[in-house]
C-alpha cells in the first residue's frame, strides 16, 4: 500500500470516527430552535400576561366581596347595638328589673329558688310581653336576660337552666356570656362576648350582647342581655362570587380559632385553628401591637390555606365591643387560574405539534443540503486516496451547486497541476542530478567553504579539510582566523571585508598555515549572498590550491637572481683595475641584487 493511500485511509477513519457529529441533526436542531424559541417565549409571555391578569382579577373579587362582606357584618352588630341600647334604656325593662329584685329581697330566697316560686310569675305576667314580642320579632334573638347588679339571671324569655344562675360566682362564671357581663357591669359600657358554645342551650352556638340597666337617676341596676344566633352571618359566609367551588369566607378570632365554619362544617368552629399567614398578617397589623388603620385597604396575595392548598386570600378587620374578628377570604389559586391553566395546555399541544412538524420538515431540509456536502465528502475521500478522476453530480442551482462546479474545476485544475508538477520533478531530478555531478567535479578540484554573516564557517567539504588538516568537525562553527598564516598585513584583510559586505566578489591569493603549521597558498574567490535587506546572509568561498606553483616561481626567482649575480660578477672581474678593488665592487653589486 502506497503512503498517499495509508494517510487517504487513516483520514477517512478519522472523519467517521466518535467525535464525529451529523450536519444534518445540527440544522435540524437549529431548523428546530428557530421555529420553536420564539414560539415558546410568545406562548410563554402569553401564559405569564394571562396568569397574572387572572390573579388580579381574583385578587380585585376577593377584595371586593370581602369589603362588602365586613361591611354587611359591621352595620349587622351596629344595628343590634342600637337595639340594645334602645331595649336597655326601656322603662319597662328596668321596672321588671326591679320588681324582680324587690321580690327576691323580699322572699329571702337564692335567685334559683325565687325564680321558680308564685311571686316571680305574680311579677313577670303582664310586664313581659314586650320582650317576649320583641324575641320573637327578631329573627337573630335567641333569648333576653335581665341580670342583677350581682349577676344573678333573674329573668330570661326561654326559661332555660341558666335562669336564676349567677353568672359572677355560679357554675356559669368561666362563660364568654359572663365575662361580657362582668364587663359591662364593670364599665358600664355595651359588650360583646364572642362566640361561645353554651351548654343550657344545648351547647349551641351563640354570642351575646350585654348592656347597663340604669334607674332614673343613672343608678346602674343590672345589665339588659341579647343570646343572638349567627344565622345570618353564618349564611353570608356561603354566598360566593364567581368562584363557587372553592371560594371561602370565614371568621378567625384573635386565638387563630374559627368563629365560623369553612365549607359548612359547624363542628370546626370554635375547635379547628386557621393559623395561616393571612392570619398572622391580620394580626401583625391590627393585633394588639398593630398600628394599621381597621379601614385599611388589604391586598389579596398568594399563600398556602388552612387545608394545605395554594390559595389567594385577603383579609378584613371586623372590631366589636370586647371582640375582634378576621373576615378572611379565599380562593383555590388552581380554581382562579383555571383560564390560563387550560391555556397553557393549549399552547403546551400547540407547541408539541409545531416541534412534529418543524421536525419533519427541518429533517426534508436538512436532507437536501447535506446530502450533496456528503457526496462532496466522498469525493474528497477519493481524491484524497488517490483517485483524481471524480466528479460531482448536483442539480441544485444555489450555494451547494456552486460548491459542487467549483470541486469539479478544481479536480481538473489539479490533474493538470499534477502534470505539470510531474514534469517539473522530472526537470528538477534531473537538474539536481547535474547540480551533483557539477558539486562532485568541483569538490574534486577546489576549495569550498560557507560561512554565516558572522564568519562562522557552517560547510567544508574535503578538500578544504585536506589542505587544513582539520576535520570537518574542527571547522565546523570556527572562523577562517583559524588559518591565519601572519603573511598578510591587516590592510589586505580589511580590503577583503570591506568589498564582501559591500555585496561584491572578492578575488585573489592568500596564504593559510594549516594544523600542522605549514603554510599553503590558495588562489580564491569570495561570493557574498545578499539578504533582502540588502546585507550579506552567508559568504561561499571556491578556492584552489596553489601553493606548488607559488613554490616554483620561489625557485625561477632564487634561479633568475644567482644568475644575474654570477653576471655580474663576471663583469666586474673583467674590467683591468686592480683585483681588490675589482673584488669590492664585485660584493656592491651582489648586496644591490
């Protein structure tokens, strides 16, 4: 197998590898995100706006209704305090009163025993028809009391156990009914009892109004009292708004217990605790350490009910005399956002169903654009195996099908490449096989050297390293100082170095010592080679040997001048002057040679 198909394959292995990922699901997953992002952030915005539209709306019903709510039981007790105060400022009720009390003063009886005796009924017959008119009149009025300035029950419309009881000291005197009694005999003023279960009538459920009795001379004789029902206030805690399923009104006392029930159930009151946090708002704010007005303007807000549940609530303050209630009122939050619940469901399918066709068509799309890119993948394969002779069918007339002419151009611009490169590395194999023969029948003949800018010699080949006799190894790196012979004055250097740098040929004869000291000539030529900075990069220096020939011109000249000494003194010797003289001038001529 040739190395182009070894690397061909290994490429291809790597393309297909595990890190590979499908262009197809990338477009189909951003195909995908644009036809569903925006989609979903509509849907979304659209769920939120309907969502808290519908919690206001909630909110502004809850609010409403509850306002109307408090109302309707504020003007309820006021109207039954001006009853009260209408019934205890009677003529008639006081002289009852009175006589009741002359008589059990009178017969030395304990109020249980007077009550049941000739004289109370004597005393009672004919006074007590209004009052027995009046209970039954009045819907709301269970029973009317008249009760002494010690608290002895000395008369009651019902005529239940509780008649003749006292309710300071007798078996009565833990009742909410006399505590409110003890208050009013204490203050003079109205009272209100709260809720209470009372056992003499049958452990029902019933409140009660205390009022001063006073003489003429404003002498306080006793207090007037009222058992009311709460029929009517238990019947407007079932009316709802338009929330009928889950919509609850109810009444928390200031122990978090109901005072009235949730849903109709009666045996709660009283037993089950509402301790929400509506109720601990209402009574962080109108509590005993509250400081918000009771006309306060309350808004409704999300939190969990009293049977676990996400409700939306709000609360009203409703302040008696002795009592102070919350009028709390809810709603189930799934009930109120049921609107937008549906909608979102809606929208959740419509969603869903626009992903399955997004999908589906992302997946067409994606088909048609990476099915070409694959086929140009595989050619690319092919091509990078070594088969050139490939072409791209596409029909598509858009980006891809440019992609595709333009890889098929290029297959044939690179087949005619590869030709011309093939012919190329021919020409250029056979012109490095010349440069060797060239290289070979110089390094045969000269001397050759290469140093870098610095004069650091970087090749030598064996001629050079046989006339120095260093190895190639010692020159390597070594400046041509090295070689110094010492016959050359620093002008000649200096001439030398400065026409190389200055980019021209130097030429001409110097002298080296070699390692072993011997001095050997060379006739050389110094090429610099210029940088495109214009300064020299290296320098070569082609060198030939011509220290036989430097020997022998030596000798021609030590020839040339014995004989032209031996001349003349030849000359000399001839000439008739005496021998000595002849002898001198001989010796002048030698030492001018």
């Amino acid at each position: 197998m040739s190395e182009c198909s070894l690397f061909s394959n290994n490429r291809v292995e790597s393309f297909s590898g595990k890190n590979h990922r499908s262009l197809s699901h990338t477009l189909m997953l951003w195909f995908m995100l644009l036809a569903l992002l925006p989609m979903t952030l509509v849907a979304w915005l659209g769920y939120q706006q309907a969502n808290t539209s519908l919690t206001r709306a909630a909110a502004t019903d809850l609010e409403q209704t509850a306002l109307l709510k408090a109302g309707f039981i504020k003007n309820w007790f006021d109207y039954r305090f001006m009853d009260l105060n209408s019934q205890a400022g009677d003529h008639n009720n006081v002289a009852l009163l009175m006589r009741l009390k002359e008589g059990l003063q009178q017969s030395g009886k304990s109020p249980v025993e007077y009550v049941k005796s000739h004289d109370w009924r004597w005393r009672v017959d004919g006074v007590q028809n209004d009052l027995v008119t009046l209970s039954r009149r009045y819907d709301y009025i269970y029973d009317l009391f008249l009760i002494d300035d010690e608290g002895a029950i000395l008369y009651s419309v019902a005529h239940e156990s509780d008649l003749g009881s006292n309710l300071l000291s007798g078996p009565l005197s833990g009742t909410r009914f006399a505590q409110s009694v003890k208050a009013t005999l204490a203050t003079g003023q109205i009272h209100f009892s709260d809720i209470e279960r009372y056992s003499p009538s049958n452990n029902g459920l019933f409140a009660f109004l205390t009022a001063p009795l006073l003489d003429e001379s404003g002498n306080r004789l006793g207090v007037y009292a009222v058992q009311i029902n709460l029929d009517q206030i238990v019947a407007l805690m079932g009316i709802g708004g338009k929330y009928q399923h889950t919509l609850a009104h109810y009444l928390v006392g200031e122990d978090g217990r109901l005072r009235s029930a949730i849903n109709g159930q009666q045996e709660q009151v009283l037993t089950r605790e509402a301790a929400t946090e509506q109720f601990y708002r209402w009574r962080q704010e109108h509590g005993e350490q509250g400081t918000q007005p009771d006309d306060q303007v309350e808004r409704a807000f999300s939190y969990t009910g009293p049977d676990g549940q996400t409700v939306i609530g709000t609360h009203q303050e409703v302040r008696l005399p002795g009592a102070s209630w919350a009028l709390i009122s809810e709603i189930d939050r799934d009930e109120a956002l049921a609107a937008a619940d549906w909608l979102g469901r809606v929208t959740l399918a419509m969603v869903l169903l626009t992903g399955l066709l997004a999908s589906g068509l992302a997946y067409l799309q994606a088909q048609r654009i990476t099915r070409p890119i694959t086929q140009l993948a595989e050619a690319s394969m092919a091509v990078a195996a070594g088969k050139i002779d490939q072409q791209v069918t596409v029909d598509a007339n858009n980006e891809i099908g440019t992609l595709a002419g333009a890889f098929n151009y290029m297959l044939t611009t690179r087949q005619i490449y590869e030709r011309s490169l093939e012919q190329s590395k021919h020409e250029s194999q056979q012109a490095l096989a010349n440069l060797a023969k060239q290289k070979f029948a110089l390094d045969q003949h000269a001397i050759v050297a290469i140093t870098d800018a610095q004069g650091a010699i970087t090749f030598a080949n064996d001629k050079f390293s046989e006339i120095s006799g260093y190895s190639r190894e010692e020159l390597l790196g070594q400046n041509h100082r090295l070689l110094k012979s010492g016959l050359h004055d620093e002008a000649f250097y200096c001439d030398m170095y400065r026409t190389i740098t200055s980019g021209k040929v130097w030429q001409g004869e110097i002298c080296n010592k070699a390692k072993d000291g011997c001095l050997y000539w060379m006739d050389s030529t110094i090429v610099p080679f210029m940088g495109e900075a214009g300064e020299p990069e290296s320098y070569i220096a082609i060198r030939t040997d011509i220290t036989q020939r430097k020997q022998d011109e030596a000798r021609q000249r030590q020839i040339h001048e014995a004989t032209e000494a031996k001349l003349v003194i030849a000359s000399v010797l001839a000439q008739p002057l005496p021998l000595n003289e002849r002898l001198d001038q001989a010796v002048d001529e030698i030492l001018k040679i």
